[in-house]
C-alpha cells in the first residue's frame, strides 16, 4: 500500500519527536562514552601529563604499549594479580552464595531475617568495611590470627600423639603484611560480600519448575542427584550472569587495594587499576601510558568474558531449548 | 498558546544548561576585577600549623591594616598539597603568596615569580645576610630567587625514656640515653640492648629504632660517605663501598640485627605512634615532632640526641620551607603580595614561627624564640646540628627518584629471597626512573 501524504508526515514528525526525546540519552552517550572512548585511544599514542594543553604533549605511537608489555615488569605483576584475585576469588564467590541460597530457598520461620542478614555485607561493601578487615586480619592484635592460635593451641596434643612438634607454636598469616597472603585476604573479604550473587540465585531458585523436582523424587532420586541434574541446570543461567559480572568486578577491583596496600605485601596487591591509576593520577602523571594501560585491560576483559560466554555453551541451559 | 510556552521552556532549559556547564569558563576567561587589598595565602600542615599562621596573618593585618590576607589552608599531607599547588598553577588560579617545600620546589620553580629584584631593592627590599645560607640556596633556581625562605629543619635522633626504663629493667643494669659524641657504633649497640622480649613468647615487644624512609634515612646514608646525587643534582651517585656499607647497615637494622620492626611486628602504626607508644625507642626527626610528642602522654619527656657519627663523619639532612608569589601577577597585588612574604621574613614574624617549635627560623636572629620556647633542652640541639646539617641537592625529578628507591629498598627488605646490598645498587642505577632522568655512571649517555 502507497503512504497518503498525511501518514509520510505524521511518521516524520513522530521521527522528530523520537529523536529529540532520545536526544538527552545520545548527548549523554556521545559526550560520556563515545568521546572519552575515543579520547582515551588517542591520548594512550601521546606522551603526555594530562595537565597541560600547551607543553610536554609528544606524539609516539604505539611506543606506549610496546614499553608496556615489553618491558614493565609492573604491568605484568599488576595483571597477574588482578587476574588472580579474579579468577580465584570468582568461582569461590559464586560457590559461597549458590550454597547460602540453597539454603535460604527453603521455607522456613524467620528466613527473611537470614536473607537479611546475609545481603547485608553486600550493602555494606565500602572503605568501612575494608578498614574493619584490615583490624581483623591484623596478624598480631587481630582476632582471626587470636582464633587460629586458639584453634592451633587446641589441636596441640592431638598433633603431639603423632609424634611433631606440636601445633600451638605454628605460624599464624601475617595476612595484609606478607606477599603471599595477602591476596587470600582479600578473597576472603570478597567472599564475605556475596550477597549480591546469592540474591540473584535465590531469585533463580524461586522459578525451578517444582514439578520436575517431584518427578525426580518419585523416579527415586536422592538430593543431591535431584539439585544436580535438576536444580543446577536450572540456575546456569544465573550462574553465567554472576560470573560474568562477577570477573569484571573483581578485574575493576581498585578501592581494597588502594586501602589495604602497603610496602610489606612486595606489591602483592598492585591491581590493574591500581596501578592505571598510578600511572595517571601520581606523579610523575603519565596519563598517555596509563590511557595505553586502560586499552590492554579492555582487551584482556573482553577475552575473559568472551571465554566465559562462548564456554556457556556447553554447560548453560535455557529452558525451551533443546 | 501553548507553543511559546514550550519555546519559553526550551530556551529555559538551554540557557539553564549552558549556565551550568559554561560559567565557570566565563567567569575564567572574563573575571570580575579581583579587589587588590586581599591577599590569598595558602599553606600545608597540621591545624597548628593553621594556628601559628593565624598569628602570623593577624600581625601582618595589625601592621597593615588595609590588606587582608585570606588563609588557605590544605589540610593533611603535602602531597595532595603539592598537587593542589600543580593544578591551581595550571588552572591560572594559584594564590597570590604560598608556601612550598623544597622537593617539588625545584619542579614548580618557573611559575613562580623572579623575586631577585626585589629582594635587592635598596627601600623595599629584605637583607638575606642573616638567614641560613643551606636556605637561600635552596631557592634559588638558574640563579634566580624564586622564593625566600621561612622555616625549616633539620633530623635527629628522639629518644623515649620509657622505653630506656623498660630496658634498663628487662637488662638488670643501665641502658643511658646516647651522649652527644656517639659513633654508629654505639648505635648499634644502644638499639641490641633496646630490644627486648619482655614477655619471653619469642616475639619481640620493644624496638630500638624505628626503620626510616630514605629521606629520614639520609643522615646515616651521608655519615657512612655516600652521596645519592652530585651537587648540580643531574649525576647518579648512589654507587660504590660507600653506598653499599650504608645500605647493608640499613638491612641489617632489619633483616640482621632484628634491631627495627617488620611492618607485620607494627600493623596499622605508622612511626609517630610506634615512638609515642613505646613500641619503638628510637627515631628519626624533625623540630615538627616536639609540639606533636608534647601533646601526647609522652609529654616533655622525651630526649633528642644527635645524629651518631659515622665512618665519613657526622651528617644530617635540612630542609626548608619557602614563601612564593605567583608569576604574573598584576603589579599592585603583586607588590601586596611581597609586602606580605617580606613580612613572612621579618623577625616579628620569624620570632611567632619559632616559638612554637615547630620550625628552625630561616632568620638567625629569631633562633633565640625557638630555644626558649623549652629552655635550649631539646631545641639548643637543632640549633647546634645545623652546624653539620645539609641539604639535599636540588631535582626536579625528585619524586621519580622517591619512586624508584623506595621500590629497591623494599627489595632489600624482603623476608625471603631480599636482594644483596650490591644488587640492590646495581638495580636501582638500571631502573628506568633513573636512568631517564639522571646521568648513572658506566651507563651510556
């Protein structure tokens, strides 16, 4: 059918409309996202401070990213670590809530205040928490190193009938003071702070089909068979979400590190970010070689979550397909 | 009707926005005239420092009474200090007189105004002959003055009685407090017998001396004869016996001698809490640290000694503080501007700066304030160091060398697998911080 004139100028106006009620939406994207996007690319091929328009501005290249992953001994310390705590911490993150929210599922009195109190750390995540953290691990006057004591001093004489030395003079962490534990500090932190992945499961839990459960139950299913082939396939769904968002997070991972680090961890805490922010916003402000820095985290984040979804194809199910 | 109200909305909204995003721009580029009797003066420190600069700002405004100086002040460390003081210069809104140390000096030193004239002029000017030389040299950048100097001070050695006491008791005999002609030597000693286990759990629970950054670490790095810079500050000099000595002494504080804390022995303390706690017996620094301790349980008892002499001889680090006007400036408030850093130099002044030692006064003739203000017990020590003081050369790639040696020394630090004294040289010199910027000996140019 041939438009009337009428209708090709009610859908130009309409158009217009659309366009000026999108209008605040592509200004926002353009200016926040597409220009320093774009912005970020050019200025990681400079040399420059990031503080003056006018002098110390020098064109180089790819120089930027050839120093970079040639010879910065800190780029691939400060990856390693991000991709450590990332890695690690995310799947122990992911196990920690599914867990909790199996548990938080079933109807129970009072299982609103559990819920409750086990989203709370998840609310509360910020540079208190973390200051409250650095007090519990602290290895000396910190009362996890105080319980481990207590705990190696109880399991002392069982320790002797085998003939060693006896536990209670074991070494406790130094946690945030010691190169090799602090990283496990802060995953343990992390874990703490599941509440927002354990939300999204329990959400998930609410919709496995109850039917199927019963059936399984009838064919003579115990539990555990009936959550693994029946409510684990429902949750992968979820599980690729939380795990998706969970390893960009954690690779985000900056305000921790910046709170926890110190001279004795030998930069076992130096995060990408941490380290991009170094570069760019302490002297001597090298914000051409952290804007270079920011590239290669993109990319190495994007081949994370590229992984993690093309890997979802063998082992996330939706339901409807086959 | 209703389309001009929607056009009087529209240009509303426009107009509102512009106005959000663009006043600032305008008000940068076509600035209401700034009224040149207030002088805008910014400094750094703790809120004494507010305090005494208060009274310094109220004698100026006594003696003259049609300016005013308005106090901005940055609370905390210097360095979000010095990164105000980088941006307001690039920004075109620094204030007209402010304070600065002398490690950014020499970085920031062009923006500052040349104040070589005006110091030489025969009615408004200001005599140096009675300031410290180690402080006009300081500021003086190509050449020229760009800053006069304030206040400054020097590192020795604070001693916590309590913790003598505790020692004396754990040893069964005396543990003295170091006398005025002690060697490394002595030290060393004085540190072993500082630390003790009281308890007897196997873990030490009191230290002789707190292990210093490298800048507070200078003194004992220039007492075994190492440099770090040449005097232009262009020539890598951490090189040699003399470097190795003093940085396998450093180690050994630690890793050696066991004499210093690990920073898991004092988590969560920085040095300040580790002396005034007892955690530490002994420390390095400055005049600074006299109204701080003061304030504390630690009161007026604690004893500074100097700093102990080494194999080269006795040294120690002095740094000041300078006053700057900022460059370009219109001439009246720029003359306004100097009415007030002269000020700043005078004796009044000088004399309000020194009482609350806090500071060395630049001033010779102020340094009479600043040891009565505790009867010369303490102070009179400060004043005699500066016999052997100095002062770091000048560089303004100061903070790329902080950077780099920092990260060697922790190296040298480690628990396990810590680098030699000699490889931690060698690292240092090829680190690239360094090598940018400073011409290492053996190195190509």
């Amino acid at each position: 059918m041939t438009p009337t004139p009428t209708t090709a100028v009610t859908n130009g106006t309409s158009r217009c409309v659309g366009v000026w009620f999108a209008l605040p939406w592509l200004v926002g994207v353009i200016g926040l996202v597409v220009l320093p996007v774009v912005g970020s690319l050019c200025m990681s091929l400079l040399h420059w401070d990031g503080l003056s328009l006018t002098r110390d501005v020098e064109w180089v290249g790819l120089d930027n990213y050839r120093e970079i992953l040639g010879d910065d001994p800190l780029f691939a310390k400060a990856l390693g670590n991000s991709l450590y705590y990332s890695l690690i911490g995310t799947p122990l993150v992911l196990a920690a809530s599914l867990a909790v929210s199996v548990l938080l599922s079933r109807r129970l009195r009072g299982i609103g205040l559990f819920r409750t109190l086990f989203y709370l750390p998840h609310v509360l995540g910020g540079v208190a928490t973390v200051l409250i953290w650095s007090w519990l691990f602290n290895p000396r006057f910190g009362p996890i190193n105080a319980m481990l004591g207590w705990c190696f001093a109880t399991v002392d004489p069982l320790v002797r009938l085998f003939g060693a030395e006896g536990s209670s003079s074991w070494p406790t962490p130094k946690w945030f003071y010691s190169p090799q534990w602090c990283k496990p500090a802060l995953i343990l932190m992390q874990i703490w702070s599941f509440g927002g992945a354990m939300l999204i499961f329990l959400a998930a839990l609410q919709h496995v089909p109850r039917s199927l459960d019963d059936a399984a139950a009838i064919d003579g299913a115990g539990r555990w068979r009936r959550f693994r082939h029946v409510t684990l396939p429902h949750l992968t769904p979820a599980i690729l979400f939380n795990l998706v968002t969970g390893l960009v997070f954690s690779m985000q991972a900056f305000h921790q590190a910046y709170l926890l680090t110190n001279r004795a961890q030998d930069d076992g805490l130096l995060f990408y970010v941490l380290y991009l922010y170094r570069c760019a916003f302490e002297p001597p402000y090298r914000v051409g070689y952290a804007s270079a820095l920011a590239w290669i985290f993109f990319v190495v984040v994007f081949v994370l979550v590229l992984l993690a979804v093309w890997s979802a194809r063998s082992w996330v199910f939706y339901e409807g397909e086959r | 009707m209703l389309r001009p109200i929607r056009l009087l909305l529209a240009t509303g909204i426009v107009l509102a926005v512009g106005w959000w995003l663009f006043a600032d721009t305008v008000r940068h580029y076509c600035p209401l005239p700034a009224d040149p009797s207030t002088i805008r003066f910014a400094h750094f420190g703790s809120y004494q420092d507010y305090q005494i600069w208060g009274e310094v700002i109220a004698a100026f405004e006594r003696r003259h009474p049609e300016l005013t100086v308005r106090q901005e002040y940055v609370v905390g460390m210097y360095g979000a200090y010095n990164t105000k003081l980088r941006q307001q210069m690039l920004s075109q809104t620094l204030p007209h007189v402010f304070l600065i140390q002398f490690s950014p000096f020499a970085h920031l030193a062009e923006g500052f105004a040349d104040l070589t004239g005006r110091v030489a002029d025969p009615v408004e000017g200001l005599d140096l002959s009675g300031f410290a030389p180690t402080a006009v040299g300081s500021f003086t950048h190509q050449g020229r003055l760009r800053a006069l100097p304030v206040s400054g001070g020097n590192l020795l050695i604070y001693c916590n009685p309590d913790c003598f006491a505790r020692a004396a008791a754990h040893r069964g005999r005396e543990v003295p407090l170091p006398d005025d002609n002690w060697t490394i030597a002595d030290f060393r000693e004085l540190a072993e017998d500082l630390t003790c286990d009281f308890d007897g759990d196997g873990q030490l629970d009191q230290f002789g001396f707190w292990q210093p950054r490298w800048v507070y670490y200078l003194p004992f790095l220039w007492s075994f004869g190492a440099e770090v810079l040449d005097e232009s500050g262009s020539r890598w000099r951490l090189v040699g016996p003399e470097a190795e000595n003093a940085l396998r002494f450093y180690q050994e504080l630690r890793v050696g001698q066991r004499v210093s804390p690990r920073p898991d022995e004092v988590a969560q303390m920085f040095q300040d809490v580790g002396f005034l706690t007892g955690k530490t017996a002994m420390c390095v620094n400055g005049p600074w640290f006299q109204p701080f301790l003061a304030e504390t349980r630690l009161g007026d008892r604690f004893h500074v000694a100097h700093i102990p002499t080494g194999p080269a001889g006795r040294v120690t680090r002095v740094t000041w503080d300078g006053i700057c006007i900022a460059a370009n400036l219109p001439s009246v408030q720029e003359d306004n501007a100097w009415k007030f850093a002269r000020f700043v130099c005078s004796e009044q002044a000088q004399r309000i700066l020194a009482g609350t030692r806090r500071a060395l006064p630049t001033c010779s003739a102020a340094l009479s304030s600043f040891t009565a203000a505790d009867g010369g017990r303490r102070t009179e020590k400060f004043v005699a160091a500066l016999a052997y003081s100095r002062t770091q050369p000048v560089t303004p790639f100061f903070r790329q060398m902080d950077y780099a040696i920092n990260r060697h020394l922790r190296s040298l630090l480690r628990e396990e697998d810590a680098v030699s004294p000699v490889q931690c040289l060698a690292q240092l010199a090829a680190d690239r911080d360094i090598t940018e910027h400073f011409l290492v000996p053996g190195a190509e140019p």
